[in-house]
C-alpha cells in the first residue's frame, strides 16, 4: 500500500470514528402511525384482480443503537389494507405483525429492511360468493427514513402474502416519536 493509500485509509478512518456518534440514533422506545396505499393483487382462473385501497397502520417498537452505523429494532403493528373493489369483486383485509428492522444511519437518514411475520384477516366477496380466512402470512419491506430530533419520518413499501390473495403490496408515509 502506497503512502498516499495509507493517508487516505487513516483520514477516512479517523472521520469515521469521530462522526460516527454524532450519526447514531438513541436507543428506546418509539410510537407511531402510517397512511397511504395497498395494492390487493389476486390473478387466478376465477379473476384478475389488481386494484388500490387507502389503508393505514399504527406501530410501536424498541430501536437498540448496535453499532456506530447499524441499528436494529424490533416493531408490533396492527395493519388495515383497506377495502378495494371492482365490478364484481372486492376484497378487505387487516391483521396484526412482529417484524425485525436492520437499520444502517448516515447521519439524520435511516435505510432500512423489514422481515417478520403476522396474522391477517381477509375477506372477499367474488360474484356473490363470500370468503373469509385468517392465515400467517411473512412481512418484509424496504424503506426511508428522516430523524429530526425526536420526532421521526419515513417511507416505506411492504409486502405480505395472505390466503386468498397473491399479494398485498402497502405504501406508507409515517410519523413516529422516540421517547
């Protein structure tokens, strides 16, 4: 390694070190809620189902402050996917998950992951013919967020698979408070 290479590595190093508490975030306890927009997708030999709904969520979670850049959290949500329709479909789903945030912090931004599991509630009503299931179903997500002292905003795109439907697509803005 070179001596310019070697300065270079120490300077980066070094800037690191000394930014890298001033980056992460505090450990503890947070509230929050999201709104914006499901996507209910079912394409089977019966229909073709691909419509929006408004849906909206309500969270609660512990962040731990693990390493200077990376954080984890863990999070309970109970979920409303909304209430989609078309000419002779619709669909209504909610249910409650526990999932996982793998969090990397550059400075007030948060990138992040999201992997769990929930249990969730769906009904149709295809043609007259009703249907109601509760199944377990994985979450996972990717997502954005701003801290601005304790108030926290975010970004995000989940997915969950549930009985009777192919997928639920939800994309949310939300707010959230550290305490």
């Amino acid at each position: 390694m070179s001596t310019k290479q070697l300065s270079a590595f120490a300077i980066l190093a070094t800037a690191i070190s000394i930014s890298a508490p001033a980056c992460a975030a505090e450990s503890g306890f947070y509230l929050g809620a999201g709104v914006g927009q499901s996507t209910f997708k079912e394409d089977s030999s019966n229909i073709n189902f691909d419509e929006n709904a408004t849906a909206w969520k309500a969270f609660a979670g512990y962040r731990i402050g693990a390493l200077p850049i990376v954080d984890f959290a863990g999070e309970l949500t109970y979920r409303d996917f909304g209430h989609p329709d078309k000419t002779g479909a619709e669909f209504k789903a909610k249910g409650g998950d526990a999932s996982g945030l793998a969090i990397v912090t550059l400075g007030p931004v948060d990138l992040f992951g999201r992997l769990g599991v929930g249990r969730y509630s769906v009904d149709t009503n295809i043609s007259g013919a009703t249907r109601n299931e509760d199944s377990t179903s994985e979450i996972f997500g990717v997502g954005a967020g701003f801290r601005l002292g304790r108030v926290n905003i975010r970004i995000e795109w989940e997915r969950v698979e549930p009985d009777l439907v192919q997928h639920i697509d939800m994309y949310t803005i939300n707010a959230y408070w550290r305490f």
